[in-house]
C-alpha cells in the first residue's frame, strides 16, 4: 500500500549489500521496522533497503535523512537507540556515527583507501612492445559510462574481439545495461556484443565468471600513436580491445581525465620511467 509521503519526516536507508546482509543487516531492518510498527511511528518515517553504498568496511551500514547521517557497524540494539534519537530528539547518535553534514572527515576504524589509477608509465609489454601503459577501474561504474561516452561521440575507435572481429564505434547505435551481469553493444545491421562488466556473484557459472572483465588498461606508443584499451579477465587473457584512430584526441582526453582521474599524457610531460 502506498505510504503518505507528506506524512513522513524522516527516511531510513538500510544497505543490503552482500557485506551488510553477512553482517545481519536483514535481522536489522526487521527490527527497526517492528519498532516502528509498535510504536505507532509507521506514518511519519520511511525505511528503504538499498543496494551496496560503498562503504562494506564499515558494515551494517544505515543512513538517515535529512541530516545526511551515516551509521557504521549497525547492531538490533543500535538501531533502536538511533530510531529514538532522531524521531524523538531529532539528534543523531554520535558515537555511533560514521559522517554526518558538515564533518571534516570519515569517521571509520577500518577506513580503505580508494584506488587511484598511477600515471601510463614506460613498460615492455609482451603484446605491445615498448609503450606507456597504466590500469583503470574495471567496475560496471566505469565501463558503462565508457561505453555510452563512445556511443554519444560515434567516431574514432574501434572495437575487436579476440576473434578478431572489428566493430566500428561510427557503428554502435545502442548501449544496453538491462542485463544483471552483461553489457550488450548493438551495431548497425543488428549486430550485438554481450561484455560481461558487473559484479558475478560465485554461485554463476564458471563461463560467465571467466568472461568478466577485471583488468582495464590504458596504453600508447612513445610517439603517441596507437592508443587504446585492453580488457582482460582474471587470469588475464584478453576479451576485448579498443583501438582509438589517429585523430581521436577527444576520447583519449575522455579517459586521461574522467576513466584515469585526470592524468597527463606521458608524451606531453617529463614523467619518471
């Protein structure tokens, strides 16, 4: 039945990722919401289960709006106090907080440093030769946005596949995520490429697990020609490439800036080899 949004006064997002539910985060939501129920505060508050909010080091997590307030290390027990704090007192929980609006910092005893992608460095690669080559971030999050950044510029790659098939990016007419697991890229002439980017879960089969990409990189001659991507899976057998053309300066400035953080082209700079 649909809930009186003008009614509720506070919202309870509930993470339901596969770190938070091993760290009992359904147990959590149940009693949070018998609390709710039994003491007749159903109306006026809202609980949403989410998927992974990316901070699994920290879990169970749960966010309360408004106040943009993060809860780590949830138990039944903590979240009754943090029920009552904010409905009743509308004041958060301090000690139990991981950020809140106006914090200078992620207050996390297990706090993981992000991954940065490092600067295209000097290497032999066997593929290659000698050339600049540096990793991306393989996540959905990332090759999704890649691909439907190459579909709005539809020119200037290429795409092959280990069978040495050659698609035209001036090609592709559709980026389609729909799929849990797979990206499928479709082709003038209704030709489809299933690229598997999300997250497998281990209980898929062992072909799908080995068609998944885990390693992006990012590479260039020493003159600046021929620059691309490989995508690689776990064992680091190579799925697909793309091969960016002479004149493709504004994807390779694409992947410099948004893909690799803003790094800087090793021809165009004096870097450390």
């Amino acid at each position: 039945m649909g809930k009186k949004l003008n009614l509720v006064q506070q919202t309870f997002f509930f993470c339901e990722g596969d770190s938070c539910r091993k760290k009992g985060s359904e147990q959590i939501i149940r009693i949070a919401r018998s609390y709710l129920r039994n003491k007749d505060l159903w109306d006026k508050t809202h609980t949403i289960k989410t998927r992974c909010n990316g901070r699994c080091e920290d879990a169970p997590t749960c966010i309360v709006q408004e106040g943009n307030h993060w809860y780590k290390q949830v138990t039944p027990e903590k979240i009754i106090s943090i029920l009552d704090s904010h409905i009743n007192h509308n004041i958060p929980v301090e000690e139990y907080l991981l950020f809140k609006n106006g914090s200078n910092k992620v207050d996390s005893e297990n706090e993981l440093k992000p991954f940065k992608p490092q600067d295209l460095k000097k290497v032999e690669d066997n593929k290659l030769g000698p050339c600049y080559l540096t990793k991306g971030l393989s996540s959905d999050q990332y090759l999704f946005p890649l691909f439907q950044f190459l579909k709005e510029i539809n020119q200037g790659a290429v795409l092959i596949l280990n069978e040495n098939q050659r698609f035209d990016i001036k090609d592709l007419t559709d980026v389609n995520y729909i799929d849990p697991y797979t990206l499928t890229l479709t082709f003038t002439g209704n030709k489809s490429v299933n690229l598997v980017i999300g997250a497998v879960p281990k209980h898929e089969s062992e072909k799908l697990t080995q068609n998944k990409i885990t390693s992006t990189e990012y590479f260039m001659k020493e003159d600046g020609s021929n620059r691309g991507i490989m995508f690689k899976n776990r064992k680091g057998t190579q799925i697909a490439e793309i091969l960016l053309k002479e004149d493709s300066d504004v994807i390779w400035d694409y992947c410099l800036n948004i893909q690799l953080s803003k790094k800087l082209d090793p021809t165009k700079k004096s870097i450390n080899v």
